[in-house]
C-alpha cells in the first residue's frame, strides 16, 4: 500500500525514476554546458533579478502583478498542503 503512494507521488516506480533523473540530469547538463550557462550564474541572475525588482518597488509590478503575488502566497501553500492530504485518501 504505501509503495503504490509513493509510486503515485514520484509518478512512476523509484527506480525508474532515478534513471529518468540520471538521464535527464546529464542531458540537462551536456546542454548548458555547450550554452556556458553554469546553475550558480543562473541563481546569481535569479537573485539580482528579485532585487532589483524589490529595490523598484511593487509599484514596477503594477496592481495586477501586486495582487496576484499576494494571492499566490496564499494559494499556492494551500494548494499544496490539499494535494499532499490528497494523496492519503487514495
């Protein structure tokens, strides 16, 4: 019984999926290799990104993208606590 939820949650057998990971990981990384593009550039870009946007203020986001930051800090934490109390009824 609890390997078929966590079968159901991974979305597949472990095992598979590790090797889908593995694969898609080296793939992933060939990539962005062969691009220069390194994870910790990515974060770096990430990061100034939000800052500079923080340092703008929310008015840059405009009333549409500041409501709907303030709905997504509430949506989505209770989205996810329902999908994983979800996956216990099955």
């Amino acid at each position: 019984m609890a390997n078929g939820t966590l079968e159901r949650f991974l979305g597949g057998s472990p095992g598979r999926v590790l090797l889908r990971l593995v694969f898609l990981s080296f793939v992933a990384g060939v990539l962005m290799s062969a691009l220069g593009l390194y994870p910790l550039d990515l974060l770096d870009g990430v990061i100034t990104f939000i800052r500079r946007l923080w340092e703008a203020g929310f008015e840059a986001l405009g009333r549409v993208g500041h409501y709907f930051v303030l709905g997504a800090m509430v949506v989505v934490p209770v989205w996810l606590v329902l999908r994983v109390l979800d996956l216990g009824k099955r």
